[in-house]
C-alpha cells in the first residue's frame, strides 16, 4: 500500500466543472488525497469552497500565493505533493511557474499556457528542478487509445497514410456567453481562454490524441478558422489539413457550433494495410480493419488486448468504463512517477508531460497563423523553436 | 461537507472481483471511508488483503465474526456505520443477520440469500431494528434506467403492455470453471452460489430492473432453464415467459454461453403510445418511440431530461459515464439514507432495499419451480407468503 | 439468353401492398414477364387493375377461374409458366389447387394455407404433378442469410445450443383495421386471414427463417400469444419458447404492437465455438463472433463470404441492396427451377417450396394449440402428421 | 400505363460493372426497355455482349457509331428514344455530343466529360436542341437526401453554416490496377478517367450531392491531394477545405485507399438551429438534431416525411430500400422527363442535368488546380466561365 499523494488544487470552486472531474478521478483509485486548495479567484468565495469541500480550515488558502506559501511553511511530511491547476487557462501560467520552481510537482490542463515562450520556460525550469510536470490531455487514459497507440506502433496497421480526426461538439451553437454560462463565458473571452477557441479548447485536445496515438510529427498545416455566432470574439469552428514528416496527410476539425454533438472526439488512422477507428463517446470500442478481412471490433477488457489497455482496465468487459476511468488512468501514471520521484528514479511515463503541452501551444500558435495567411501550408515549428 | 461514512467490508480480498468495484464506486463521490474489513474467508487471506488495501493493523480481522465483535466494542463515533457484503452468496444470511441484529446498516450484493425464508426473516429483522438494509442492484442506478422509470410512471408511453428484458453473458461457455477461475467456480458451484446459476447472477438484475422501471408486479411465470456446458452443475441459460397484474406481458432472457456478448442486459418496454429501450453497454443513451412519430434518441445529462437523471449525473453530455458511476449513484442514495437515519428521519430513498431483494429470491425460487413443473404457469408469490 | 417466363398474378391489383412487390421482384433480374392476371377478388377492380398494369386486354382476367380456363386454352408457347398468388391468405389453397393440379407451376405467398390438412393436399398434389411449388419467404434470399445459413451448417459456431428470433413491428399498435387500412383489415380477419394474426403473417417468417439457417427441428413449444389491442379478433403478440430435437432451446417473439419498430427481424444463433447475429433492416453486414476473439462484421459483397452469398450478389459492397432484391434472388432460384423442369432435370433448389410451407402451417397450428393449452410443451408434429 | 422507353446503352458490355447497374434499375418500375447496345469497345465483344443480354440481333452494335446511325435510320416508333452512356469517362462525351446533336435524349454517368470546355459545349447543344439530357449522380435518388434536401430548403436547421462530406473507400488502398482488375485499370489511367482519381470517381459525387441538398454555392476550395499507392498516376486521396457563398464553410473527404471502409458517403449539414446527417451505407435513416432537443432518427416510408421523399418509396418502411432503388428513382424522373418532352411539356425535373454534370467538371478542373497552387483559396468559376 503506497502512500496516498496530498494535493492541493488551484480553480475548481463554486460554479467551476473541470475541478469536480480531477477530484472524481483522483479519488476513484485512492492514490491522492485532497489536502489543499486556493479554489478561486475570489478568496471569500475559494475559502467558502474549500469548507464546502471539507478541507481543513488552514487548508482553504484566500489566493494560490498564499496556498504556496503556507504549504512550503509545513514540514515535508504534510506538505502537499503536487499542486493541480484548473484555472481558465490565463492563470495556468504563473502558478505552474511558481510551484515549479518551488519543486513543487505540477499537474496542469490543457492548453497549456497562452504562448510558446511561456512554454518553453516552463520547459526549462522542470527540466532545472527535476519535477513531474503533467498535462491533462485526458483523452490519451483511455485503454483503446492505448491499445490503437500500440497497434499502430507494432505495425499492425502498416505505415501510416492519413489520420482523420474530429472533435465535434455543438453547446457553443448559440451565444452561451451572453446567458450567464460560466463554462461559456471565459472560453470565449480572449483575456482568460487564449487566442484561439474552439482550436484551444478542444482543437488541442484533437493534436495531442494524433500524436500520442501515431507519433506522427506535423510537418505543415492549413487552417480555415470561422466564428459563426455573430458578435463572439475567438473561432468556434475550425478545419485544418495536416501534413506530417514521412507524407502522411490529415484532416483535422474542431468544432463548438454543430449541434447535435456533445463531445463527439473520433480518431481515424489509416495505414497501408489495415485502419483504426475510435469514438469517444462509446469508447469501450475500437474498430480494426485489415484489407480484404471483415472489420473486427475489439472491447475493452479482453484478453486479445495489449499490456498497455488490460494495464488500465479496472472492471470486466462489458461494463463500461468512462470519462472519469480515463481520466483517473492519466492521474495514476502521475502518481507513478511522482512516487518514482520520491524514491530517486525515473520520472518518465505514459503520461502527458510538459512538452506535449508545450507542442499543443506551437500547435495552437500555427493554426492561428495559417488562418491569418493566404500562404496554403505554414510550417509546424520543431520543439525548442 | 456530511462526515464520510465508515464502512467494513466481509469478502472482496485477493482474488475477489465485485469487492473492488464496490470500493471504487464508494470512493468516487468522498461520502465513505474504508475502515475495517473481514476481507477473506481464509483468516491469514483476509490480514494479508486487509494490509494490502491500507486498513489500520487492528481493523483488518480474520473473521467477519471477529470484526462485528471488534467494531461493537469500539466507541459509536469509531464504529463502523455499515457492513458491506461482497462474499459469495452463501455467506450474505448469516453475515447479513448478524450485523442487521446488532444494528449496523448492512448493504449486500445480490441474490440476497439463498432461500425466501431467509429473506422473510432478515426484512423481520431489519423492520424491527429500524436500520438500512441496501442489496445492490446496480444498474438502477444509471441516470437514463432512472429515466426509463419516470417516463412510465408519468405515463409517456401509456399503460405497459409487454417487456422484453435481456441478459445476455458468453464468459461460461465453456467450462471455465475447471480451469482456476474464480468468479467461474463459486457461481456454478450450488453450495455457494445457491440453487440457481445464471438465474440467480444475472437474472435476478432483469427481474429488478423490470420492476424498478415499470413497477409491474408479477402474477406467474413459464421458465424453460438449462445447462449447455456438459458437467456444469447449475443453469447457465434461462428463458421466461411473463405475466404480471393487469395483464402486462414478459419475456425475460438470461444465458451465460451467448458467446459476442459481455454484459449485454437491455430492456425494452412497450406501451399503449409508446415504447422505450436501453442498453447497459451503451449507457449513456435512451430511445424512446411513439407513435407515428421519428424515434428520439435522449443522451445522458440534457436539459430535456427529468430531475431524478439530472441528480445522479456528475459530467456534462458526451463525456461517458459508466458501471462504476450507476454503482457509485446507489451508493450515494444508501449513504443518504443512512445519514437520514442518524438525524432520526425517514431512511426511504431511492435505493433497493431489503424488500426488493426478497422479492428477488422470491422470482429465483418460482422460476427453478416453473422450470421443474409441467404446468405452463406458475404464480409468483407476493410478499410475506 | 433464357427465356423470360410469363407469369399470371391473382391479387395484387388496386390497394394491394405485396402483389407490386412481387412484381418489382421479378422485373429486376430480367427473367419474368408479366403476362396475365386476375388482380382483384372485384371482377371489375380486376380489369381495371390489369389495364392499369399494361396486361394485354385479354390477359386481364376477371376471376382467377377464367384466368386459370383463358391460359390452359391458349398453345404452350403462349400460355403462362407460373402463377403467382398474392392473395389474402384464405384464397391461397383454392387457386393453388387448381393450378397445380393444371400443371401450372405456383408461388404462393405465406403463410401458405389455413390447415395442415390443406397444406398434405398440396403436397400430395405437387408430388404428384411434379411441378414447382415455391412460397415466399422472402427473408431467406438475403445474401447474408445463406452465409449464415453456411456458417452454422460448415460449424463455425459449433453445435448450436440456442436461437433467438425476434420479429418486431408497431404498425398494428393501435385499432388501423377500424380506420380504413386494408393491409390491416384482412390481417386482422379470421375468416382471411386464418386462426393466427402476428403468428401467421411474421412468426411464420420467423419459424422458416430459423429452420432454413440452421436446419434444426421443432420437438416442442410453448406459446404465450396476446391481444393487445382491444376489440381485435385474433393475436397481435406471440412469445414462444422452443425446444428442438438434439437439446438445442429456442425463444421467439413476434409483435405488430411494439411502437418504434418497423420491420424489425433480428436472428441470433449460438453455438458451442460462437455466435451469428443478423437484423434485417440492416441486412448488408453481419456479426460473427468466436471464443475469445473480436466480434467480426461481415458485409455482403466481400471476398470472405461464401459462393451462396456470392452468387446472389448484384453489386458491390457497400452499395445497400435491400428487401427487393432479397426477394429477387427468391425468384431468381424458382426461375432456375421452372427452366429445369423445361429441361427434364431435378427442379429442386434453393427456394422455399410446398413443404417448408406446410411445415410453417404445423407451426401456426402448434402455436396456436399451445396457447390454448395448460401444459408447458407441446410437441411439434413432424411432416406427414 | 405510359408507353415504355426503348433506350439503347453504349458500354456496359462483358466486365463492365455500371452498366448492369443501370440495367437492373431501369427494369425496376417498368418504364423502359431494353431496346439496342454498343455495349462494348470492342466489336466482336460488344456484338456478344448484346446476345447475351438478349437484344434482338439487329440491335446489337458493334460500335456506337453503328448505333446512331442504325437507330436513325428507324422509324421513330422503333428508335430508341434516349442513350444510356457508361462507358469509362473519355468516351462519354463523343458519344453524348454525337446523340444530343441527332435529337436523342441522353443519360450520361458521372463526372460528365473530362474539361469544363466540353461541358460548356453540351450545355450549348442541349441547349438547341430541347433535349432531356441527365447525369447520373444516382445518390440523388434516395428518399431521405430528398428529404435532407426539403429540411434544408425549408428552414428547419436555420441557415447552413457548415457541411461534412466524406467520400471514403478502401478498394484502391493496394494497386489493383496491376492486378487485371478491369474497374481499377481505367479508373487510374489518366487517358480514359481524366485528370483527377478519386476525386473524378468520387469526389463528384460528394460535390453533387452537397450542392443538390444544400444549394449553396462555391465560392473557393482548398485542395490537398495525394497519391498514396505507390506507381499510380491519378490521385488516390483529396481532402478540402470548402468556401460557399454567403459564409458556410465546408470539409470534403474523398479517399479511395481508407481501408476498412467500401461505400461510405456521408453527409452533415450543420445549421443555425439544427443539424442532419445521413450515411449511404445505411440510407433508410436520417438523423435531424434541433437545439436542446434529442436527436430524431427518420426513417424512410413515415407520414411524418415530406412529398418528395414519399413519393420515390415503394415498399413500406422497415423494409429496406437500397442503391438500386435510388438509381430507379433517377431513372423514373428521366422517364417522366422524357414523356413531357414528348407531350411537349416542360422537361426539367428533379433529377441531375447537364448543368448539373458542367459544374461538376468545373468542380474537378478547380480541385486539381488548387492542389497545384500555392495559394490557400482557389476561386471556384461560376456556370458560364
């Protein structure tokens, strides 16, 4: 029985919703225990949450800077291990920054930070401390993911020649912001979401799952980004062409204004003999086809399956695992390596580190440029670029 | 924040499948803390899987027997609240006797017990001692299955006329009881899992969910039970013909050996104006028909939905919810219940109680009468006789 | 090049539904041409439907008697091959006598006549005159239906231990023969339609296509057959449990008031190695699946498949045939035979002939005498009885 | 009974696939016969091929040019009355120009010709002469792409923003054409296809069918495609990016080396307050989603169905229609075309024309174009250009 990891968390108060789906995921294994938090940008309102939350009184920090201070003021023994942020994405950079260089462990959301430089500092300083710094592309928790990551890697597929990818939803149809929808209201607010919307939202979510399943580095791409709901300030739809290293080809679309989607991530990889395809929405379910065979639908939870799926499979096949599974998978990896940390050895992992958050930053960066020119392909700056 | 229930658990140590989920489940919502346990059935097991999962040296007891001894010498406010019985089916009566008799809620997986007479005596019992008594039928607690209830009882689909409900499992095809499973061995072993196989596991899931959603009560039963697997000593297929009060229809079907299906259990019910359908592999979505109208596809947490689905419901649309969740919303109603209990109200909830699981001892009994009598029909007794 | 075969219809003129799929049917492959017909019980709706039709004036008969004197006057050469009765059911068996004792070959549509009686005459008749007698379940000309009928019957699910058959349609959900529906009038009239509703019209379906796919034998059912709409005359819901020769068990449901189903008609076959699962308003694709192995979706038109289902194929796969064509191939298989017979050789083949028929007439009675009955199993009388 | 149409068919002969195709559908609803054919390129096989399709001697071709001159030679109660060109592309427009300029009416499959200048000059000619020429862009013909069409032109998704069309197809993922497969080798020889591969094949389609259902206009493309099989000189694979007239946005797909996948054209059209989708592969069904509303899943032959789409349905619903039925829908709006032209009436209709086949010739000259353009947009010429 290893010990239970403390953390304490930044975002995630009264009226937020990522900050539910982290404390979810990381009860459902056991491996972390809810210690501290600085859960607002309010502090009567973030020492309010943190009492409804049931955090102990000394715990429920006013402001993130006084959760730092007061937590590096404990001795090491109650002190919290990691620090979870899951602020509107603006304020990700200064506390990442700052627990970092603390050598306080780092567990982020997606994007990442609003530029490449400010990930590339980040970069540098968790390179410098020595920490585990991860980035909740949650998506990737999945075991079919993991298992189509392993079939396209073994080959099973053949060279990949184009990957179909779409994250299609449809709850920014209307103008959401204007009603009082939080969730709505910084998402689409440039200040506190980023440059980019739909793209950063969920667009990196769509980049990291590419590249985690097929490895495939991005060579160039071609963005067509529209804001469709009159008066909204960031994109809520966009299409991309793909061209990675080696001539593999894609086609990317993110949308927040196809109604009749919720949350309807699809990932399809083609190769020379053989393709994959997987839905989120129904995610215990991976289609194989091979040519001239009948297409075969693999489960999750079966013993045809590779070590990686059947390593994140918690109940039997047929009973379906979901969101919060997935996203408990990615938090398991990090408590992995954290108490690798602890015990002097590797911290690497199967977990989204800062440099795929860092790539996700580039890769919001190029869309947005790609949309501004009339130039067909930008170029996909390499890391450290 | 309510203080978290402190649970002991009798069963679910090495090797045990539905212990685990139950733990998860009670971890994911923070409302229970794993405190004692009687892990094994095996003394030195249940110390070795009692350190393992983390309990306290002196709340890991060799016997469930030690542990009701253990716990009622401790002060109330360090008692266990509930007993938590995960064991094969032979031991829920004597465990779940005891502690109901001392007072402690007591929560037992399904079948209840072995016969009605047991049953008769522990709803005795738990009448007397004003506790809660929980059996946990699962897949009650799935948001759209709360659904399917509300638009019956509100009359959507008009008066019912028939239900056809499938369980549909392949894993004991073969008999995999021969070759060091488990799960396989004490389920299709009479001693332990009682007189009937598939129908007592799985079956007894179709009858609940039948009676939960439509709240037909049944009048008599036709069952033709069999055991494909040559040397199995228990049914591992059953089908049934249905009669409820007021003439409603039924066809209920429960095999082990269906070889392609996991844990396919789907209801469908059909009424005067219309008709609903649900699948447990696909959770997160409900048909509903009427007449003369486009087929309508309700998914998980939409506004269109009524408020018992839209309280157990923790993420947004499109991000699946699972087994564990619908487990987890069970849970959560029991833990209600037992707060309730300790402030002196009514310990009613939306939760199945004692009652229902008589009821499906009830249907076990009739249906391995049915399927031994030439008789097209047999009555389904009512409670108390 | 052969020669198209002339055909003469009884029934199928003015407000009929399945006489002009019948003739769709038999344009499509070239090898019919429609030559005479008596197309309404009203002698003078007859006439006007033939001339609708583009008969040839004295090829639009008034009754089916004159058609049956007008063609056997006429030479060889221009006197009809067959005659195709798409009659309500109770003029079946008089049309069909005459003409089979002519020497005329028949196709009837099913269920094929009122009485087992009936159903020996016929076949003793069609013994006797040697002729093609086919009835059209049509079902059974789907491509993908002889490819499950080769997989059970080659073993690639083992010995099969269970069949569930669905038919499930919600058109008759309320009282349409009140409103002026004639497709419903006659289904719902004893005196047309025969002693069964939904068992004659679609469980009788239901009954061939089991038997053909997997070639077992009734030995016993038992039926449970309702009237859900009030002020109906005859069942418009059956469920039966099956019992066939050898252990194999069977559940049948056959509906015409499950609102949100059309023409539902699902097959799943479970054997001791695997399972087959066909649903035919998706007929081009079909699920195997195999101990331990991903479920494989075949579809129609692909190398894999078997020459049955090849050589009933007309156009690549993933171009959808449907239920026109699956009726065609039907045809295609009693055109063979007819040319055969032409030719002095065998006219056996793979069509639904005389005694498929009868036997679906012992099922109607089975069924019928079974839920009249008290004891669970009634034997199922084999031919000749 | 309107009088049948004699059609005589250029291609189609021994090998040929489309041509059967064309046959079968035409057969379908009586309306035309089978009069005459130079059914193959070679003499001696398209002189064969007419035998054995049984055409009478002296109207088996052995060119096309035979053909015209044999046909107009007849009197005009003999002639045929149209040709029916399926040919591969190079040869369609020839024969299209030589018939449109004798006054006989023309079918021609898709794409149309292989430059925007030889459309032009067919648009001239039919033009002239006042005949009813149409193309074969068949998808056009199924019941609910006629109601997507209604839906969209009736307001009920608001004004379209965006559009999905997908074109997918495994067939050429390996190089078929070196293995004496007659349908690989013409279509990936630039000498009878044209210039583009799959976009030429199916790509065309996709255009069609996007333009047909949503009557938006193109405004500019941006175009990326590839050739993925080693050795094949015509693309295998195309995405674009779509611009419309007005503001909606669009993705197209087109791949012919997406194993896995056979036939499968899908198209979503996301408006401002709904959305539909439909999938050839599973045509009978169409999804509508409306703003906070479950999804409606429609299906073929309901009262709940527009006019249009009732009136091309021929069998009840649940009973399924397929790719056959869709092409006779076309071919029954030719044959009513016709007829009006023969009583003088107005020939346009609700089937694809001339127009129809220019603009898709245009839509392929500007795809190939961009794909050879630095430029991210390439306007896209409006009719006449």
């Amino acid at each position: 029985m290893t010990r239970r990891l403390r953390y304490g968390m930044v975002g995630g108060g009264e009226g937020a919703f990522i900050g539910a789906v982290h404390r979810h995921a990381m009860a459902l294994d056991h491996r972390y225990a809810f210690t501290a938090g600085a859960l607002s940008s309010t502090p009567e309102r973030a020492v309010r949450s943190a009492e409804a939350l049931g955090l102990l009184s000394d715990r429920g920090y006013e402001t993130w800077e006084a959760m730092l201070e007061g937590e590096l003021q404990r001795p090491a023994g109650e002190r919290i291990d990691l620090v979870v942020i899951v602020t509107p994405n603006h304020v990700h950079y200064p506390v990442a920054k700052a627990f970092a260089e603390a050598g306080i462990h780092v567990v982020s959301d997606k994007p990442l930070v609003h530029t490449g430089a400010q990930a590339a500092e980040l970069e540098r300083i968790v390179r410098e401390r020595g920490i585990v710094f991860a980035v909740t592309y949650n998506y990737t928790g999945y075991p079919l993911v993991k298992e189509m990551r392993r079939l396209v890697r073994e080959g099973r597929i053949g060279a990949v020649r184009k990957v179909v990818v779409g994250y299609h939803q449809g709850w920014l149809a209307t103008k959401l912001e204007d009603q009082g929808a939080k969730q709505a209201e910084w998402r689409t607010d440039p200040a506190r979401s980023g440059a980019a919307g739909a793209m950063g939202d969920i667009g990196s979510h769509a980049e990291n799952l590419v590249s985690t399943v097929t490895g495939l580095e991005l060579e160039a791409l071609c963005a067509d980004l529209t804001t469709f709901v009159p008066g909204r300030r960031l994109d809520d739809d966009g299409n991309l062409l793909l061209r990675f290293e080696g001539g593999a080809k894609g086609v990317m679309m993110a949308s927040q204004v196809e109604i009749g989607h919720e949350n309807d991530l699809v990932l399809q990889v083609y190769g020379e003999t053989g393709s994959l395809r997987w839905h989120q929405e129904n995610p215990n379910e991976l289609w194989v086809a091979a040519l001239d065979e009948p297409v075969a639908l693999l489960r999750r939870a079966n013993p045809y399956l590779g070590p990686e799926a059947a390593a994140v499979t918690r109940i039997p096949s047929g009973h379906p695992e979901g969101y919060l599974e997935a996203f408990a998978n990615v938090y398991g990896e990090i408590a992995a390596a954290i108490h690798r940390h602890g015990d002097g050895a590797d911290i690497g992992g199967d977990y989204p580190t800062v440099s795929d958050g860092a790539r996700g930053v580039r890769f919001i960066e190029t869309t947005l440029a790609s949309a501004a020119s009339d130039a067909k392909w930008t170029p996909f700056p390499s890391a450290g670029h």
